[in-house]
C-alpha cells in the first residue's frame, strides 16, 4: 500500500519512479493498494496513476487511517 496526503506528493511520487523505471512505471504499481487523504488528492492519483482504492472521508491523517482499517478489514 502507498498512502498519500497532498497531490504534490503524488506528482512527485510518479516523477522518482519514472526517473528510476523509465515510462512504464505505473504497471509497477499493479499490485499495490493506493491511499489518498480526500477528493483532490484522489483526482491526481487516478491522473498520473490511474486510481485510487481508498478514500479518507474524513479528509485528515486520522480519517485516512480509518479508511485503510477499514479497507483492510472488508
């Protein structure tokens, strides 16, 4: 699972793994749960990685926390 709490990081998250995996990269993440802190968030994660499986809805650390709990627990 990768979690994230702003775009920004998102942005910059694609950005290292491209550099490092080369045009490709999102395939990597195939397996991997992705997390996001709230709406806008989530709209950068299905923009770069094209999706999101977790929503907070609460859009704090705490209502992200929640979410993954309760994700995980389904």
């Amino acid at each position: 699972m990768i979690t994230f709490a702003s775009s920004k990081t998102v942005r910059h998250f694609g950005q290292l793994l491209e550099q490092g995996l080369g045009a490709d990269w999102a395939t990597d993440l195939d397996k991997v749960a992705i997390a996001s802190i709230g709406p806008k968030t989530s709209e950068t994660c299905r923009e770069l990685l094209g999706r999101v499986d977790i929503e907070a809805q609460e859009y704090t650390l705490e209502g992200l926390t929640q979410a993954i709990i309760q994700w995980a627990s389904a």
